[in-house]
C-alpha cells in the first residue's frame, strides 16, 4: 500500500502545485509562485518513490491521468472554466483506464 500513498500524494502536491500555477499569474504573484516550485518538487520526489515499484511507464500514467482529470474538476469548480461534452468524455475514458490499469495490470500488483 505505500507506493499508492506515495502516488497518491504525489497526484494531490501536483495538483495543488498546477492550481498555484494558476493563480501565480506567469509567476508574478510571489506566494502562488513558491506554492507552485514547492508542490511540483513534493509531486516529483514521490512520484520518484512510486518508481521504486511500479513501472515508469504505468506510474506516469497514473500520476498524469489523475493530475488531468483532478486539475479539470479543480478548473470548473474553483476557476469556472467550462468542460464541453468531448472534454467530459475524455476525461470518462481517462477514469476509465485508470481503473483498468488499476484493476487489471499486473504491472500494478505489488
């Protein structure tokens, strides 16, 4: 279970850090900017963890699909950017193979 705590907090300081990016302004605004340096250093440093189990190729996509689809939830709810029916979709078959790798892939199975 700890490589999935290590992604996980990896997906959320990632998250976080893309949010700050927002609000940073092009890096104008000095406390978003450091949230931002400082959530991708955390994101990075357990996503490097993780590969201490899981395959790149399959931790990296975990780690971006999630990143993707949490930063869009966070983009609609807290920026008010719109998602479109293909945007929504998209975002459906990313969940989707999420779970499929999740469920499914050996690869995963620690």
């Amino acid at each position: 279970m700890l490589p999935y705590l290590y992604l996980a907090v990896a997906i959320i300081a990632e998250v976080i850090a893309t949010s700050a990016l927002k609000a940073s302004n092009g890096f104008t605004v000095l406390v978003p900017s450091l949230i931002t340096v400082l959530g991708y250093v955390v994101a990075l440093f357990f996503l490097s963890m993780t590969l201490k189990y899981f395959p790149v190729g399959i931790a990296y996509a975990i780690w971006s699909g999630a990143g993707i689809i949490l930063i869009s939830l966070v983009g609609w709810t807290v920026f008010k950017q719109s998602l479109d029916l293909a945007a929504i979709m998209g975002l459906g078959l990313m969940i989707s193979g999420i779970i499929v790798i999740n469920l499914f892939s050996k690869s995963t199975h620690i």
